[in-house]
C-alpha cells in the first residue's frame, strides 16, 4: 500500500522541474606545475602507509615461529606463501557467516542513515535559522554526539533488553542514534550550499514539500550521501562494543566480534589475527571506492545561481 | 535570500509546522537511545554501583571525589594536551590531502584509496606494527644514524608517549577528515574560480579568499568531530600503551571504560563520563560559535 | 499536503517495524522440548573452548534428562556484566578466582554450594584461597575450584643444562644465578613491563613469600599497613631490573616471550600461563620452572598459586541439583586429567594426576599444598596497581620507595572506602 503512494506521488511531480545536469567541478584548477609537486608529495605519503601495511601482510603469510624480536628478520619475506593462515582465520572466525552478518549491519544502518538523517538534516538544516526550536533541536542532537559510549552502554544494555530487541535490529537501530548528530552536522552543513532557488523553484510549480525533498533536494546531496555512507558504513564495520554488549549470547557474531578469537588474556596470534583483519578489510575498501566516485562525480550543485 | 528568512521570523508558515511534524518523531527516537541513557547514566553518577547486584545512593559524593582525585585531573591534561594537538595536526595535513587529492593527478582513486587503509585496519593490528616500529624500527634508525631522541623508545618515556599517540591517532584519523574535506570542495563551484582567474588570483591567494571560506561549515565540522574523536581517545592507548609509561597516557575514555566497566567504580565513572559530556558539549558549542561566525554563504 | 508526510513517517515506521521482525531471534528456555533440563554455563578463558566442547558433548551423550550448554565467549567479562545487567543469568560461571569473584559474591549473585559432594575431593588450600577472597568472611561455600595456574620462574632447560647451573632456593643463590648467567654473556632475565600487568608477575612471586596471605583484610581491619608490608617486596622487585635487559618499559608481554622463546633471555619471571604463547614461537623449546625464591631460608618458599578457573552457581539457578551434576561430571578424575593435557593446567582436585613437564620444578609444592594466592587477586582492578608498580619501577628519583608505598596506602583507602567500612563494622559485631 504504502508503495503505491510513493509511485502515485512521483507521478504528480510536473515535468518542468528545474533538472541540474551533472557538471564536473574541480575544487581548484591548478598549474601542471603544481600538480607535480602534489603527485609526489602525495606519493611519498603514500609510504607511510605502505610500510605498515607491508608488515601486516608478511605477518600474515608468515607463522609464529618466524616472529622475531630483531627488526631485519621482521621486515623478512616469509619462509613460504602459503594461504593457509587466511583459510585458519576463515575457519576460526567463521567467515562467511560472520561475514554476513557485518554486511546485514553494515548495510541496512547505511540505508536508514542516509533516508533518515538527510531527511533530518534537510529539515533541521532549512528552518534553523527561521524559528528557534530547529536550532534547539540541532544543538540537542548534536551535542548528544559528545555522550562517552560507555556511560550509554548499561542502561541501553538493559533498555534493549526490556524493548525485546537485544539483538541485530536493536544494534541497527542504536547505530542509527549513535551516528545521527554526525550525518546531521554534515546534511545541515552541505545545505548551506545548496541554494534554496531550488526548492522555491519546485514549489512555485506545485510540488508537495515532500516531493520537493525527495525529488529535488535529496538527490543533489548526492556526494553527501556518498560521504555519509562512507563514514557510516566505516565506524559499523570496525565496531565491537555495541554488538558485544548488545547481542551477546545470540549466537550472532559480526566479523570484529570474532576476530576477538585471536587475542586471550595471556596469548595472541598475531599471524591468524593479521590475515582476518586483511580480510575484512577488503569489502570496506571496495565500498569506500564505489563511494568516492560517488562524491567526486555526483555534484550537481552549483549550477543554479 | 537571507531576506526572505527574516521577513517571515516568527510566524509560522504551513510548511513550517510540516517540517516540525517529521521532525519530532525523530527527536523522540534519539531521545529514546541517548538522552534516556544519558539520564540513567547521571543516576548511576548518583551512587556507588558497581554495575551488577545492589547499590546504594551516595547523593554527590562521587562529583566531590571527582574534583579531588588527581588521577582524574592528570588524564583531563592528558586529554587536552593531545585533543589540542590532534585537531591541528589532523586538520592542516588533511586539509592539504583534500586539496591535492581533488585535484587532477594521475592514479587519484588508487591514493585516495590508500589514504583510507589506515582508518579501517583494525586496533590490534595498528597496535601491534606501531609498537614494533617505536620498539625496534626508530631506535635502530636511531643508532644507525646517531640520532640521540629516536635511540630511546618513543614509548617507554613519559615524555615521549603521548606523541607516539598523536603520531598513530592521526595516522588513523586523517581518512575520516580527509573524506569530508573533499565532499566540502565539491561545494565550491566551479564558476567561482573562473571568476577569479580572470582577476588573476591564484596559488595561496585563492585558496585564503575563496576556497577557505566557502568551505568553512565543512572546517567547522572538522574541527568540532575532529577534537571530539580526539578527546574521546581509547583505541590508541589501548593498543599502544595501556595508560603507561607510569599513568602518563591515561585519558578520560580510558579512566571510565577500564575502571568504569571492567573495574568496580561504575557508579563513580558515569559521573565523570557525565562532567566529561558537559566540557565537551561547552568545548565544542564555544568551537561552532567561533566558527559558525566565520562561515560564509553562497 | 499533510496527510502524504504522514505516510511517509508511516512508511519509514513501516519498514522499522519490518526489519525488527524479521531480525528478532528466539527466546530463552528452560526446558528443552523434549523435557531435558537446560544447564547453560559460561566460562571465561575463551582458549579453553576446544575442550569446553569435547566435555559438553560428552556429557550430553551420556545424560539423558540435562542438556549442558557451555559458552565460552571473548571478552566473558563484560558478556557476563551486560547479563547480569539484563537479569538474563547462566546457571553456572565458570571466573578466576580475583577480584570479581570478591565483588559478584559481596552482590550476593552467588548460590551456597556447601551440600556439593564433589567439594570433599577438592585441595583445602584452594577452597581456603576462595574464603579469603571473601570481603568479610561468609557463612558457606560459593565456588568449586577447578584449575589453578602457578607463578615462579620459567627458564631455558637446554640452556641450563648445558652451562651447569643450578636451580636457585634462596634469593643469594637467585641473585649469584644472575650474575653468573651475565658473566656467561647472557640476559638473565627479560622483563615486558609495556605491557602493565607483567609487573604484577615478579610482584605476586615475591609477595607471597614475604607477606601474609590475608594482609589486605588485616589492612582493612587497620591491623597493619602496606608500607610495613610491601616494603621488601618493592625493593625486592627493584633489584631484579638490573638484571634484566636495558629499559624494560619498552618491551611488551609478547616481546618477552619471544624474546625468552629464542633464547635471548635465560630466565622469564612469569605463570604458567605464558607457557603456549612462548611455545607458538618455539615449539620445541625445552621450559621448566621453579619456585621465586625470595626468602634466605629455602624451606620457606612459598609458590604462588591461585585459581584460575572455578565454578560457581548463580543464586536464581532454579535446577541446584542439575547444576552439581555438571560439576560432579567435569570434576570426573578422566576429564579433570583431559583439561589438564589441553590446558597444561594444575588441577585443584585431590589424587594423582600427570602435571604439565614445564612444571616439573614445581610439582613439590603443587602437591604438597606449599602455595598462596596471587596477591593481586585482591586488588581492585581500577586502583591500577600494576601501572603503580611500574610507575615506581621507572622512577630513579631517591625517594621512589616511599613515594610508592605511601601511594599504596593512600589510594588503597581511596578506592576501597566501602569495603573498609564493611570490614570495620564486621569487626565491630565481633567484639561486642
């Protein structure tokens, strides 16, 4: 039912809706000169990143009795390349299902977060400056960002508990509370820029607020979007606590949680542990790839003056 | 268009109360899961639970200790000390990552994409190369080439561990800031710069007279999520120091999640972590004001 | 207009309504279907969790009315704290016999196990280390102790053997070793203070030579002070730096079990329990052990031993008699020896059980009940004792003894105010 209204309505929206076409913009257009310099300065950056991650991949093709205290047997290739840390780590974590699980997460908060909060971010954001409340709202919510996780962590322990939601959904909907001063902060920020000609132009042609948003505003925040499930879909992925705590006992494990096999109190394996997280790792690079083509080529704004 | 605000201040239009109407519902859902537990948290401030079994109430006593209690006090500096020089550090070096990073070089989603690698390898692993490298690598660079400062551990010395922190801090945070700052200079239109070119700016100059201002909401951000991660930090000593050498990294976050949570004091903790929320929230509200001033619109 | 927003909220509402349907889980029971009583037990060493599943199927093909369900989660601590938080229970525990075990029984989370048969069989020192852990002393029984682990000194067989040296009973003979073993140009000792709670391993080994076992109840009572009774330990602890390799806050726990696995260091003051992490990096490394020897007089040494992992029963266990069932099972000589060759782990129960070769050294004093409990057990986690030591440790200046020890006292009464106050009342009732 509700879906039929949703087509209904996109069927209303008049066809002379002010359509920006997307322009490629470079925030600075430089000399080749400069460009040079910033090709090898940004290369040499670079290293600092890769070294780390050169160790992190020896470690994890290598086996424990090669780990070394003397930095030279360190920084040495492995004795051979076997896989079959990766597949131990696949075993011990239980990859795929785990697996599945941070994408389950990862996925359904990045959606709600961009539905939810650009929506709150676009309201917020408009009337801030019209009436008072939509700044109070916007200073409660942001400064609710600033609330240390663990004094939330007890009560909502318990809250869960009592709503009947300790479990994936209630982690799902705590993400969608925990990340909502931020995307707010960066919806209402990025409005700025948006002119409101382009709203005032839709509603001259009698759009529906609703349809204004979804039609007109929603889809220029489209780099925004991209960043927003980028920053979202990061701090998901990499978390324990709130799964730890809240879904404990449920069988259900995400990927951080059972990475948590590798390290006991007295002992960690290091060479299992280094390939998991090189494993885990991947998806969220691919995502974050997908998404940064997303910010650079979705601006749309700026065309209209 | 700021007239237009003004003129209709006060009175509330139609679309007004809609916008109020969708937004309330959302409100209640955040009050539900943060301020709700904040409550209870400020409750728990008020006695000595241990975060199981019974409790009494203590009325203030825990906010009395608090004020007196120099191991709080010392992880408070601590917890400044690194805030303050985070923030800089950060938002200087991703600010310059930004900028190169949007513009057109060759391989730019490959560097874009190694930039992000350190945010998403995990504590264990930052945790475990970074000690090797203050451990073993910078000493022997330090033997190596004589120079006196990197023959010591970085992390054996009180002196010295908190930079090890910010060194690995920022290396792991710049991504965050990075990403934002580039999605802020996709505001700046394209149009505005052909305008200058043809005023002959350039280099520094534009960058200080229209770059910079036009993606102030975006330095804003920066600034206020960058000091708040950077004052809430605890993945890094974790990893890194565990607090040492001799109690000289212990930062807030870390008083109350190990002695809060893993240890008995949970009553005590949440009301730090509770005066901790309320120097933050004035910290940063002071930071939007500052700035907030400074922004300009298109 | 309006009505369209209201939909869409009813939209959204729609699809949260969905998704919290779809994803909920199942409930708890008690009951499985087929009418077996449910006995779940968490236990806290996630290493262990091999054997933990080899002895729950054997004891589920073997009991036709209890079905056991052991978990044996990372981070069990906290797991265990959100439960409690949501009254959501295990039957059995299976903790450390530290400071949690003091604190959960002083909450009275804990069932009275005095009528368990199975307890006769148990070592009295190990169910006396558990009555001390007591806050003020209880009427009953509140854990069964399954394992216990020891701290000493580890060293290198190999190495030993082929130097000619002998094994240290008096702490002379323990610093002459030293200095011998450097004259070899060796390290005698690798310490990885990085890493805090590796202060505590030398700490304990010393202390329980040199202090009452219950010094922390008598200073709670203001029967003494931890300046007077640390004093040696402190200096003690001092001393052994100098024989240790340069600037040991710069190496981790696991830089000095690699470090000791390849032979860099001869000796490793440290428990049982680093034993697998050191043979991951050399499987084939030949470790023994003996007892810290702190005193002058050998016949006085004492080895420090305390539970490492022990059951108890939580106070709204609804099936008692199930729950002793479990243990009498997993107290069963064949499984107890079971536990001890995966773990190489020290049982708790009496007889004759094959102990782990690495701690040959220290076989005496395991069976003849020659032991006292880790100091440390009775410290409260968030006083940090540990980064205190290691504070002290690296502080040259000349008065960093007493700075220590006057810390020790003061903070001590900082962070154990409620506990003092008890203790005091419960001394007060014994007088009048």
């Amino acid at each position: 039912m509700e879906e039929k209204t949703t087509v209904v309505t996109e069927k209303k929206v008049p066809e002379t809706l002010p359509y920006v076409k997307p322009k490629k913009t470079h925030g600075a257009v430089g000399s080749k000169a400069v460009n040079r310099i910033i090709t090898v300065l940004l290369v040499l950056g670079c290293l600092t990143i890769f070294f780390p991650l050169y160790m992190t991949v020896i470690i994890a093709f290598k086996q424990p009795s090669e780990m070394t205290n003397d930095v030279a047997g360190a920084l040495a290739l492995p004795e051979s390349w076997s896989l079959d840390n990766f597949a131990e780590a696949m075993r011990v974590t239980d990859f795929w299902h785990s697996l599945g699980n941070s994408f389950l997460l990862t996925g359904v908060t990045v959606v709600i977060c961009i539905l939810l909060h650009s929506l709150a971010g676009y309201l917020i954001g408009r009337k801030m400056n019209r009436h008072k409340i939509f700044k109070a709202s916007y200073y409660y919510v942001v400064s609710g960002m600033f609330v240390p996780f663990a004094v939330l962590m007890m009560p909502l322990v318990k809250q869960t508990a009592q709503l009947g939601i300790a479990n994936r959904f209630g982690v799902i909907v705590l993400y969608v509370v925990f990340f909502m001063p931020m995307n707010i902060m960066l919806y209402a920020g990025y409005l700025k820029n948006i002119p409101t000609a382009l709203e005032e132009a839709a509603c001259v042609d009698g759009a529906s607020a609703w349809q204004t948003y979804w039609r007109v505003i929603f889809p220029n925040m489209k780099p925004m979007h991209a960043t927003v499930a980028v920053l979202t879909a990061m701090s998901t992925w990499n978390d324990v606590m709130t799964p730890l705590v809240i879904m404990s006992g449920t069988d259900q494990n995400t990927l951080p949680l059972a990475q948590l096999n590798f390290q006991t109190q007295f002992g960690t394996n290091y060479n299992l542990a280094f390939a998991s997280y090189l494993l885990a790792l991947l998806p969220i690079l691919i995502f974050y790839i997908i998404c940064q083509k997303q910010i650079i080529n979705g601006v749309v704004n700026g065309a209209v003056k | 268009m700021e007239k237009t605000k003004k003129k209709a201040k006060n009175s509330w239009s139609k679309n007004d109360k809609i916008f109020l109407g969708i937004l309330i519902p959302i409100l209640v859902l955040f009050f539900c899961f943060n301020t709700l537990p904040l409550i209870r948290g400020f409750y728990y401030g008020l006695t000595n639970f241990r975060g199981y079994g019974d409790y009494d109430f203590v009325g203030l006593r825990n906010f009395q200790d608090l004020f007196s209690d120099v191991r709080v006090g010392k992880s408070y500096m601590f917890t400044f000390k690194y805030a303050i020089v985070m923030t800089i550090v950060v938002n200087l070096i991703s600010l310059i990552l930004a900028l190169g990073l949007n513009r057109s070089i060759r391989g730019k989603n490959v560097l874009r994409g190694i930039y992000f690698v350190p945010n998403i390898l995990g504590g264990l692993v930052v945790g475990y190369i970074f000690s090797f490298i203050f451990t073993y690598i910078l000493p022997t660079i330090g033997e190596m080439t004589g120079i006196g400062f990197l023959q010591n551990s970085m992390l054996a010395s009180t002196k010295t561990a908190w930079i090890a922190i910010v060194i690995v801090g920022a290396w792991q945070g710049i991504a965050m800031n990075t990403i934002i700052y580039i999605s802020g200079l996709q505001t700046v239109p394209e149009e505005v710069y052909e305008a200058c070119m043809l005023d002959g700016a350039s280099g520094w100059k534009k960058f200080s007279k229209i770059t910079f201002p036009l993606i102030m909401p975006f330095v804003t951000i920066n600034l206020v999520l960058c000091m708040k991660n950077a004052l809430m930090v605890f993945d890094q000593i974790m990893s890194l120091t565990n607090g040492g050498p001799a109690q000289s990294t212990e930062s807030i976050s870390y008083l109350i999640y190990n002695n809060g949570m893993d240890g008995g004091q949970f009553g005590f903790q949440s009301a730090n972590a509770f005066v901790f929320f309320i120097v933050i929230v004035i910290i940063s509200f002071l930071q939007m004001k500052f700035l907030g001033g400074k922004e300009e619109q298109l | 207009m309006k009505r369209k927003f209201r939909k869409g909220i009813a939209f959204i509402m729609a699809v949260i309504m969905a998704l919290s349907v779809c994803l909920t889980g199942c409930g708890d029971e008690d009951v499985t279907a087929d009418g077996k009583v449910i006995i779940e037990l968490v236990q806290y060493k996630p290493e262990a969790v091999d054997i933990f599943e080899e002895l729950e199927a054997k004891f589920n093909a073997t009991h036709d009315d209890i079905e056991l369900r052991i978990d044996s989660p990372n981070d069990a601590m906290t797991i265990l704290k959100t439960r409690f938080i949501r009254e959501d229970n295990p039957d059995i525990i299976g903790i450390g016999g530290d400071i949690n075990y003091s604190n959960f029984l002083d909450a009275d989370m804990f069932m009275d196990i005095s009528d368990f048969d199975g307890l006769a069989d148990i070592k009295e020192n190990y169910l006396q280390i558990n009555k001390d852990l007591e806050y003020v002393p209880q009427e009953g029984v509140y854990a069964c102790p399954y394992m216990s682990n020891a701290a000493g000194v580890l060293y290198n067989k190999d190495m030993f053997e082929e130097h000619g040296w002998e094994i240290p009973t008096t702490w002379s003979e323990f610093t002459a070793l030293c200095e011998e073993i450097e004259a070899a140009g060796i390290q005698p000792l690798y310490f990885g203070f990085l890493d805090s709670w590796t202060t505590l391993a030398p700490w304990n080994a010393i202390a329980v030579n040199l202090c009452e076992s219950d010094i922390t109840y008598q200073v709670n009572a203001g029967d003494a002070t931890f300046s007077e009774a640390y004093r040696e330990v402190a200096i003690m602890e001092k001393e052994l730096l100098q024989y240790a390799q340069p600037n040991p806050v710069a190496y981790g726990y696991n830089d000095a079990c690699t470090a000791f696995a390849r032979g860099e260091s001869a000796m490793y003051v440290i428990g049982n329990y680093a034993i697998s992490q050191i043979k991951s990096v050399n499987p084939d490394m030949n470790i023994d052990s003996f007892v810290f020897p702190a005193n002058e007089n050998a016949e006085d040494n004492i080895l420090n031993s305390g539970n490492d992992l022990m059951f108890c029963i939580m106070e709204d266990c609804e099936y008692k008699e199930e729950a002793y069932e479990v243990l009498r099972f997993l107290l069963e000589d064949e499984n107890v020896q079971l536990y001890i060759e995966d773990q190489s782990a020290v049982p708790c129960k009496k007889g004759d059980f094959e102990l782990p070769s690495e701690l040959d050294g220290m076989s005496y004093y395991i069976e003849n009940g020659i032991i006292a409990d880790y100091q440390d057990h009775h410290y409260p986690s968030e006083m940090s004792v540990d980064a205190m030591i290691q504070t002290y440790l690296i502080d040259e200046s000349s008065d960093a003894l007493e700075t220590f020890l006057t810390r020790f006292d003061t903070e001590w009464v900082r962070y154990n105010r409620d506990i003092i106050q008890k203790v005091q009342e419960y001394e007060e009732s014994l007088e009048n």
